[in-house]
C-alpha cells in the first residue's frame, strides 16, 4: 500500500505497540496531526488503515518520511522498548534533525540512561525528553499519566500536547514539568517501585482473608467493592475486585488457577537497587521486590512446604470476621502511608543528590490519575505538599499523622495474628518496623558501633550529653576493648 505523505504535523510517534497506537489515537482526538513509523511498517499500514483511519495521523515507512512532515521544532516521541534499542532510534533520528528539535522517550527507560542520553544530545543542541508514561492500554487511549523531564526549553513545546492527552484529575491535568535530566524517568521508577508495593500489600490482604477468615475469592471480592468506596479507593483495588469475581468457563475463580510465580520487569528492583545506593530506608518496595523473588522458586516451595512445619492456623471465627476485615482495612491503609512517605524520601534524596529542584504537589498530582497508582489517597497527599512543599516527611502532616496513629491498633492485630499464624506479610509487617523505628528516639545502634569498633576499630561517637574531655562530641573516637587490640583505628589507618 502506498503512503502518501503530507504534513505539517505536530508531532511525530515512533513505536507502534499497544502503548504507540493508543497514545496516538489520544493526541489526534485531541485535535493534533500525528505522523507515525514502525520497524515492521506493515504494522503502520495495518494502523493507519485500521484504527487511525479517517483521523489526522499520518502513516510513514521511514524516519525520512516522517521526519519530513513536521512542523519546527520538531517532536518525535519514542515508545519502544528501553535498553538499546532508544539509542539505536536516536541514532538514525538524529541526523534528521537540526538544533531546537525535540526528542521524547516515553518508554521505561532507567533514569541514568536519560541522563546520559540528556547530555549526549545537548551537546549536539537537540533537547531532550525522558517522560514517564503510566495507565497501560487505556490510560495511553483515554487519558495517562505523563511525568516528562530533561531539556527544560522543550516542556512550552510539548506542553499543550501533553496536558491535552493527559488524563484529569479534578479538573487538572496529570502531566507536569518534573525536572531536569532523568528527572522524569526518576519518578516514573520510583511510581512502579510504589506499584510493586500497592500490589503487594492488596495481595497479602488476600491471602489473610482467604487462609485466616476462609473467605471465598466472592467474598473476598465483594471487601475490595467495600474498600474502593472508602480511603482505598483506587484503581489496584477495583481491578482486584474484579478480579476476584471473574470465573472461568467452568464457574470456578480463573484467580485460583494462576501460576503463584510472579514476574517482573526490573522498574521496581530499580527503585530498591537506588534506595539502596542513596542509604534510604524504602523498606517496603524492597519487601515487595523480594516478594516476587520468593514466590519465584515454585519448585523449590513446594519442597519445602513438605518439610518445614509452621503453627496450626487459628481460623476466624465467623463471629469475628467484620472487626478482623476492619483491622486489615486499617493494616493496608497505614502499609499504604508508609510506602508513600518511604518513596517520597528516596525522591527527596535523588533531588539533593542530583541537585535538581522538584515540585513534590505536580509529582503526587501526576500520579492521582491515569497511572497504575491512581487513588484518591493521592488527592491528600497533593493537599499535604501543597500546603507544605518543604514537608520533611509525609508522616509530619498532621492528615497522615492522625491517620497512621488511629490505624494503628488493626494494624498491629493484623501483623501480630499473621505472625502467629505463620502467614507471610512482609510489606504489611515491614511497614511496621519502619513506623517503629522511625518514632524510635533511640535504636540499638549504639551497641552496634560498638561490635564495629570492638572488631574492626572502626570508631564510634559519643551522645553529646555524655562527652568529657577524652570522648568529645563529632569525634571518631576508639577504644581498646580487650586491652590486647591496638589503639590505631581503622578511620586513622584509612587516613
Ligand atoms: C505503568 C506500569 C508499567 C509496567 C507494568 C509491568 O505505569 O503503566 O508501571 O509501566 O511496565 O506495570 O511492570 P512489571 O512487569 O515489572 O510488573
């Protein structure tokens, strides 16, 4: 079939997967001219007289073609897959393009990837954008959640597009400028990290109400539809509640008859990966990552389960299951809190390590619609950063505060009776030792420098209300525990 080409257009989309197509089909709703290119270009004849017949995109079956129809500067939006093939795209792109022109990646690429490629092309005067793009199928057709940053110059270019396609959360776009560099692809990374910990907290709620309170996936359905009505509402728990109640052909849950081995892409191991690298405790993504990872070795569970024996589970009575749900309710919405405050601190020390100044409202505003993570729990936490953008922790505000200490009896029944009855949850129960800690005024670190040092010399400081003029405060001090050791200490050995 041939092509005919003409122009201008506003922007350019290369990658015609699902994610692609819709995508385009959204701007040219939206009143934009879309040109459009596929490695397979039989996949572009296929769109172009398919579902973007009669509408303003235009089919290409070469970046030449495509390139050659839009409007200055220019936009060409990437929706493939990350990793090499973006560079390899930019790399036949770039010639086709002149100084001002605008590249956006809107695939998960991992954040230092953007930052590279940010640098690479404004050396060669071409702005660069690596956005976030959230909502699967449907968002990408009706409305994402779009977190585009890099090249600052590019956002009043792509702007009008962007907050056009994107979806609506109380009457304001989920699409704004969220920083320089991998800035965009940062929070996009940090979103799934939140997404693995959602999912996790949902499916451990699950598991407790199916092997604690024997409740049938019906029922266990029909407390989702409960929970979408309240503080849970969100899109991970009305598509649970669907899922729950869909049966196969033969009238049983499809749910039961799933493979229990989770997959993964790698966005949320890359969150944990960072939150490690930056000293952050953002203990529940990493629960949720290792989750997966556990529930990976079927094989190696099934062998186990025959062996190692747990506690005889204590079913709840009948009698009990309301106040049992009420409990779990309360478990997963301080989980919930606890996650949220844990990934804005990883984005906190991202924007000071990076030194890029974020708006925390737009990043929480981004995420309250048309991404996976969609909740009206969002809208409070927008609120929280809108009235205090400097809040050194979600936990501070005196909405999550309250919130986390009225909860927080069900929430510690709840971790207590899986304990007891041997059913693992670890997101539910890490949040826990995180709240624990974090109110803690005092930790067992100090026993701890002093193992370092007892093995290792490797110093420690003194409380300042217990200084004298041998321990002064701020100094590595060492001590010679067993009066054999030395008194050179590794920090002094280092130096
Ligand atoms: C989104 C999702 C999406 C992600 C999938 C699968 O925001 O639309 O985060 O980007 O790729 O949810 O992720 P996993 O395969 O790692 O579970």
């Amino acid at each position: 079939m041939s092509v005919v080409i003409t122009g201008p257009t506003d922007i350019a989309m290369v990658g015609l997967a699902v994610m692609g197509q819709n995508l385009v089909l959204n701007m040219a709703d939206h009143g934009f001219t879309v040109a459009c290119f596929n490695r397979h270009v039989e996949v572009v004849d296929q769109f172009v007289a398919g579902p973007a017949k009669g509408k303003s995109i235009i089919g290409t079956h070469n970046l030449k073609d495509m390139v050659a129809t839009l409007k200055r500067p220019r936009k060409v939006m990437l929706l493939i897959k990350a990793g090499k093939p973006v560079d390899s795209v930019i790399g036949q792109v770039l010639p086709l393009l002149e100084k001002g022109d605008i590249i956006i990646d809107g695939g998960n690429s991992h954040y230092p990837d953007t930052t590279r490629r940010y640098e690479e092309l404004k050396a060669k005067g071409i702005l660069f954008v690596g956005s976030g793009v959230s909502g699967g199928e449907e968002g990408a057709r009706y409305g994402p959640s779009l977190m585009p940053g890099g090249s600052a110059e590019a956002w009043p270019e792509i702007k009008p597009i962007f907050q056009a396609v994107a979806a609506k959360a109380d009457g304001e776009p989920c699409c704004d400028w969220v920083g320089p560099a991998g800035a965009g692809h940062y929070v996009k990374m940090v979103h799934n990290g939140i997404e693995y910990g959602d999912m996790q907290l949902i499916c451990e709620s699950y598991d407790l109400m199916k092997r604690l309170a024997g409740m049938t996936d019906k029922e266990i359905s029909e407390v989702m539809g409960r929970w979408n009505k309240g503080v849970l509402d969100s899109f991970l728990i009305e598509i649970t509640r669907d899922i729950l109640k869909y049966d196969d052909t033969d009238g049983t849950p499809l749910v039961e008859k799933i493979m229990d081995k989770a997959g993964q892409k790698g966005t949320g191991k890359w969150t944990a990966i960072d939150a490690l690298d930056k000293g952050m405790p953002v203990t529940l993504i990493g629960e949720a990552v290792f989750a997966r990872c556990l529930s990976a070795l079927k094989d190696e569970r099934i062998r186990a389960s025959k062996v190692l024996t747990g506690p005889a589970i204590e079913p709840v009575p009948k009698s009990e299951r309301s106040a049992f749900i009420d409990d779990l309710e309360q478990a997963l919405y301080a989980s919930k809190i606890i996650s949220y405050a844990q990934g804005f601190m990883l984005i906190r020390e991202a924007a000071n390590e990076f030194n890029w100044k974020l708006n925390f409202p737009s990043i929480a505003l981004m995420w309250r619609g048309g991404c996976i993570i969609r909740s009206v729990f969002l809208g409070e936490i927008t609120k929280a950063f809108r009235e205090n953008s400097d809040l050194e922790n979600l936990l501070f505000h005196p909405f999550f505060k309250s919130a986390v200490v009225q909860a927080q009896a069900g929430w510690r029944k709840t971790v207590a009776r899986a304990v007891t009855n041997g059913i693992p949850t670890p997101a539910y129960s890490t949040a826990l030792a995180f709240y624990d800690g974090y109110r803690s005024e005092r930790l067992p670190a100090n026993l701890l420098q002093a193992q370092r040092d007892y093995f290792g010399a490797h110093t420690f400081q003194i409380l300042p209300e217990c200084a004298d003029d041998k321990k002064k405060p701020n100094s590595n001090i060492h001590i010679n525990w067993t009066g054999k050791g030395g008194n050179v200490s590794a920090t002094t050995y280092d130096a």
